[in-house]
C-alpha cells in the first residue's frame, strides 16, 4: 500500500453522512498510520452556510471515537477547508477553483484532484458537467472522479449517467466504489484461489456443487426509509454487492494480477451470466419484506419512518444464479441478502461434489460434502468441512472443521474498507471499482427482476423480523436437492 501522492480531495456533499462516518475517518487513520502523503487538502463543499472553523469540528466529532489524542486530530483537521457550493450554480465553481488553486500551492499538491461525489446520484452529472465546464480539471496533475452507489437505477439510467460523466472524465480517470471490494477478506479471494493449488485445482464446475453468498443484516431500515423505499434489497445489495462477490469468485486466472487484467476476466465472466426470462424470474428469485417479531417489539417495514404504508420494496431477496458458459457452467450461485435476519453475516459457502465411488460399503450415507467456507463479516476466517472416522471403536464417519478465524491482534490491523480504497484511488489503482461494462451487464441481468416484481403484486409482509427470511428461500434450494449452509 505505499506509494501515496499530494493530492487535493475536493468532497461534494462534505457535510453529509457519509463523508461524516466513512470518509473523514478513514483519511484521519490513514493520515495518523502515515498512509496519506503529508501533502494533502480537503475541500468540504455543500449549499449550507459554515465556515472553515465550524466544518473543521463536525469533522473533528466525527473522528471523537477513533482518537482522543487532540494534538493529532488538531493538525489532521487544519488541513480542512469548506466552501459553500451549489452544485448547479456555476459561479459557485469558479470560486472553487480559486480556492483549489490556493490550496494547490500552500499544500505543494502537484496539481493532483480528486473529486469524491457524496452526494445524492441525480447530482452526479451536473457536477461532472460544470468541472468541465468551469475548468477545475489541471493540465500537469491526475484528475480522478469517486462515485458513491447507486450508478443509476437500471441498465439506462446507468448509461445515462456513464455518458455524463464520460464528457468530462475517461473510464481510467472514474473510480466506481463498491465497498464491498475494499474489504479485507473480498479482496483476498483473489489471492486464495490463485496462491493455492489445493483450492486452484478443484475451483470449478466438476468440483464445486454449489456456491452460497449470504450478505444478512439483523438491523432494519432504521432512518434510512426515504432512500431505501425507492431502491430495494436488489438494487441496493445484489446488482453490486452480491454480484462484485460472484465476479472475485469465478473470474479466469489473469496472467498478471493488474487492474487491466482482473477487469478483462471480470468482463468476459460478467458477458457469461445466464439472464433469465421474465417467466423463469419466480422459479429463480424469491422476494420478501420484513414483519413484526415474533413478541411484536419491532416495528415491521412498513411502519418505519419515510415508507409507504402498502410499500411493495423488498428487504430481502434470495435467487438462483448461473453461468452460460466457462468454468462454472451449471453450478448454482445461491445469493442471498435481508435485513433483520437471525443474525449479521457476510460469508460464502462453497459445497463440493461429494466422491462418486464410495469404497466404504458399511457406511455410505454418513459421508459428507466438503464445505469451504469464507466469512467475511463480523467474524474474518475460513472453514473446512471434512470427513473423517468416528472417534473410537464405533464404525462409520463424523465431519470434523479445520477452522481458521483472524485473531484479535490481527483484526485490529484490517483497515475500513475506505481507508484501502481511498489509498487505491491515490495510487491510480483501479483493480477494486467496478469498470462499466460490469457493472451494466450487472444490471442487464437485474433489470429482468425488477420489471418482473414490478408487475406483480407481492404478498408482504412474508417473513418475521429475527428470522432467516421467507421459507420460499429455502425451498429454491429444495429443488435441487440442496440446503442454505449457514442457518443464522
Ligand atoms: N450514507 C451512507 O451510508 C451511504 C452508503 C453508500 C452510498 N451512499 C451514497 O453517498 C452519497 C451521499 O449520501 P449521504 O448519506 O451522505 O447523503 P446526505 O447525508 O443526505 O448528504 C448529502 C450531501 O449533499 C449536499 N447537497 C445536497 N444538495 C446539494 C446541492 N444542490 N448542492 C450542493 N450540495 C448539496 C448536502 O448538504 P446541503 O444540504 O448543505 O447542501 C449534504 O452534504 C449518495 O449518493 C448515497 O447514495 C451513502
């Protein structure tokens, strides 16, 4: 992770939530770990009237819990300047401008900019529009843009945007951020499927059974009901998330692990999804909306604040996901993702074949798969499932669980998934974003659905809060003779 350079973060929607929560703590780690050159300046900008002074301590409550030491945190924030801004006022960029420019020479930033889109996505346009227009972008330094998700809403909408954005910055200048790619264990797929011939020679079609992706929240929606009532579990986890996950899992062995490469894998395996028709949706996808408790203590999904009393969103999907061809071809992918579920996991579950042949003709049917298991989130680790004797002189098997989980010191040193990709974005890495034509395929493919459920009324609420979801996600497995491996 070295090799940081100067450069100027101009943040729109600098005093925001996210910029608040994410952001500005993850620069603050980075900075006091001296991962951010000592050459660096932000600029908040937002339409509400603060000053420098004012901005600097919402940043500095921000950071109260990652650092007491106020030494630090003072010098970490002298480097913050606000300017009110509205982003479609253009006399507004060239005062910006001006400001960047002073910043540029008092910090020595060799003219390196990157401009962090937090702001709502109907804005992200205008904003590259006028960066362009009123001259921000310098002739000598990097120009790159950060875009937070949602990239649009559907595959249009998508390229929409992407033609915006694309008058102003190339496809190399744009980081797309899934932050599911900036974390630890995500990003080591890569590494455990190519560093480990074990793993290597058994990672496809004639090993692997199926493969089962969980991304399950026990929270709701909490306050976030106005934004997540127009979007819904599948395009706010699935299209990216789940997906990105998916593509770290199949993509052909790069030559040379580079962005180039690991993006070209990812094109040809994301060009490979199997799009369902509209009349095989049901069959493949099962859509659910949380409930009340069982003891009737939370409030179901449609009470919460900002939603549609009838609202047909949907908190939580599972579906059946497969591949045309390559290396995958005909094993299910079986996603998964809910709010308030049992419990709060991330992990991935691969379950392989079991023998053919069984040389053990007393005992056959106590042989099980091997399971590899990845986890992701709270916990970091892997799991394997094997089989083995019964201990003693009682014939037949037992599985047993070779189990590693990083230990306390170790999940101490994981950085927040901003503060890697924010070193990337610095570094011009664009290995862990999402280059666009994944990420329209991605829709491509989600778009069926959506329209689908969009013209079907749906029975909900269809699952209890603190459950694992509706049964109708355990009978797609069902089907195949297959079971969910975790079970909350
Ligand atoms: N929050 C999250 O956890 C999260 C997670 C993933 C992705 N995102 C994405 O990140 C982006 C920001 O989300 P957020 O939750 O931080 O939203 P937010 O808290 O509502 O912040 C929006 C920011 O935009 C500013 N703004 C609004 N209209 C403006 C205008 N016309 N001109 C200039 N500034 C304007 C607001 O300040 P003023 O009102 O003062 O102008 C505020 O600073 C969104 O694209 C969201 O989808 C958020």
């Amino acid at each position: 992770m070295a090799q940081q350079k100067p450069a100027l973060f101009i943040i729109f929607g600098g005093s925001g939530d996210l910029a608040h929560r994410k952001l500005y703590p993850a620069l603050f780690n980075l900075y006091r770990n001296e991962y951010l050159d000592k050459h660096f300046a932000v600029i908040g900008t937002a339409r509400r009237d603060w000053t420098d002074d004012f901005f600097r301590n919402t940043v500095k409550e921000s950071l109260k819990k990652f650092c007491e030491d106020d030494k630090i945190v003072d010098e970490f924030v002298s480097h913050f300047y606000y300017q009110s801004h509205d982003v479609n006022d253009s006399k507004h960029y060239i005062t910006l401008k001006k400001l960047a420019e002073q910043l540029n020479d008092k910090y020595e930033l060799e003219d390196n900019r990157i401009y962090y889109m937090s702001i709502a996505p109907a804005l992200f346009g205008t904003v590259a529009g006028h960066i362009k227009s009123e001259s921000l972008i310098t002739a000598n330094g990097f120009n790159r843009l950060v875009i937070e998700k949602p990239f649009g809403r559907d595959y249009e909408t998508a390229q929409k945007l992407n033609d915006e954005l694309s008058l102003t910055f190339d496809e190399d200048q744009i980081y797309r951020i899934d932050h599911y790619l900036g974390k630890e264990m995500v990003q080591n797929i890569p590494t455990l499927r190519f560093s480990n011939p074990i793993l290597e020679t058994v990672w496809n079609k004639d090993y692997i059974s199926n493969v089962q992706i969980t991304l399950a929240e026990s929270l709701g929606v909490e306050e976030r009901g106005g934004y997540y009532d127009g979007a819904g579990a599948l395009r706010d986890m699935v299209q990216n998330h789940v997906m990105q996950i998916i593509a770290q899992l199949t993509m052909k062995k790069p030559t040379v692990f580079n962005s180039e490469n690991v993006h070209a894998a990812k094109h040809d395996l994301f060009a490979s999804l199997k799009v369902l028709t509209s009349n095989e949706v049901d069959d493949n996808f099962v859509r659910g909306q949380y409930g009340t408790n069982q003891n009737q203590s939370e409030i179901s999904y449609r009470e919460g604040l900002n939603i549609a009393k009838d609202s047909q969103t949907e908190t939580y999907v599972a579906g059946k996901i497969m591949f045309e061809k390559g290396d995958f071809t005909g094993v299910p992918f079986y996603v998964r993702t809910g709010k308030r579920l049992s419990d709060k996991s991330t992990r991935i579950d691969i379950v392989f074949k079991k023998n053919e042949t069984n040389i053990f003709l007393d005992s056959n049917d106590d042989i099980k798969e091997n399971v590899f298991s990845i986890i992701i989130e709270p916990d970091q680790g892997y799991r394997l499932l094997m089989n083995g004797n019964k201990i003693g002189m009682e014939s037949g098997h037992n599985t047993f669980e070779l189990d590693h989980g990083h230990t306390k010191q170790q999940l101490e040193k994981v950085p927040e998934a901003y503060e890697r990709l924010i070193v990337s974005v610095l570094n011009g890495d664009q290995t862990n974003f999402t280059r666009f034509d994944e990420l329209a395929n991605a829709w491509k493919y989600i778009d069926v659905i959506r329209e689908r459920w969009d013209n079907q009324e749906a029975d909900f609420p269809n699952y209890r809060s603190g459950s694992m979801g509706p049964s109708k996600a355990d009978e797609l497995l069902a089907k195949d003779g297959n079971e969910w491996i975790w079970k909350g």
